[in-house]
C-alpha cells in the first residue's frame, strides 16, 4: 500500500515542484531586479581616493548622438544619478585635480529569453509520464538596458574599476527611475570588498 501511495504521489510532487518553479520565474521577470557585475584593479588602495571629475574626453552622448552643446535626457539622468551615488559614498566632484576621472556608456538592446519546457497544463515539465509529447520552449522578447561605469585614476590614466548594470527596460531609452535603480545597483559595489582590495 506504501508503494502505491508513493508511486501515486510522485507525479503530485513533480507538478508542485513545476508549479512552484513557473511562478518563481514569472516572479524574476516581474522584479525590480538589476543584474550587476564589477572588476578592479587589485593593487589600487580606493580608500585613497577623495574627489572625482567628469571624464574630460567624453564627446558622444550615451545615445550615440552628436552631443555638440547639449545632453540627451539619458544623459542627464546618467550623470544626476552617478552624482547622487558618489556623493553617498563620500567622494566630492571638483572641477580640476580630481582623483578619479568617471566615464558611462549605456544602451539598450533586444534580447531573448527562453523559457522552460512546459506541457498543456500550465506548469514546466521535466520528463516524467508520458505526457513529454508535445513539449514546446517558448521565447519571450524583451529590451535590456545595459549601464557601464568606469572610475579611471586620474594620476595614471589607467582603469580602476569598472561596473556594469542591466535590467529589463519598458522602452527604446531608460527612464529616470530605471536609470537610478541600475546606478544604485552598479555603485553598490563600490568601493570592493574583495579580500585581495588594499584597504
């Protein structure tokens, strides 16, 4: 009888696991989410920098526009929200002899995802039974908006960290508040807690 209520109750199990699943990748693709990675330079001590400028060569706008005397929205909300995060982490903004120099890009772009296999009963499926006739792996279409943040050492002109954030965007631009939710995420991991940074 033991058998037959296991035999019984695995197929249950598998569709709430299934089940279970479907609705944690549903929940990601709904979040606020932004996907960060960052590099640096390992022999730098960041606690020794003070102060930061804009990147003096920076002439294309993060749109690929002609940037000649003015800023496209992207822009503005790049730089106000680079501002507002470096001032967080107390570093001052200087007009001349700073100690870090920051540069962005920014883009967006289409991507695919695709989905896991599911069956006609609305939940993933994973090879049991024999209802894996007639599985399909649909693909969704979305918009990424992908942020790059360098902090170059101004003293030698070479890259000390680098940030990168995206997340899913509604639109061919990013928003403010999308722009401020991937700079966040980006600066959150400045300066690096690695165990081999100088401290």
């Amino acid at each position: 009888m033991n058998s037959i209520t296991r035999l019984l109750a695995r197929p249950a199990a598998f569709m709430a696991i299934g089940f279970s699943l479907l609705l944690g990748v549903s929940g990601c693709a709904t979040s606020s989410r932004v996907g960060v990675t960052s590099d640096f330079d390992h022999s730098v001590n960041f606690r020794t920098y003070k102060t930061w400028a804009w990147y003096p060569q920076q002439t294309v706008d993060a749109e690929g526009g002609p940037a000649k005397g003015y800023e496209s929205f992207l822009d503005q909300r790049l730089q106000a929200a680079v501002e507002r995060e470096l001032a967080a982490k107390g570093l001052t903004r200087v007009d001349k002899d700073a100690d870090l120099f920051v540069a962005y890009s920014a883009k967006v772009e289409e991507k695919q995802q695709v989905s896991p296999y599911y069956n006609g009963l609305g939940y993933p499926y994973y090879g049991y039974g024999l209802y894996n006739r007639g599985m399909y792996s649909p693909v969704t279409q979305y918009k990424a908006g992908t942020v790059i943040i360098d902090l170059v050492d101004a003293r030698r002109k070479e890259l000390a960290w680098r940030g990168t954030g995206q997340a899913q965007v509604d639109n061919q631009s990013i928003s403010e508040e999308e722009v401020h939710r991937i700079v966040n995420g980006i600066l959150g991991n400045y300066p690096p807690t690695d165990t081999n940074a100088r401290r």
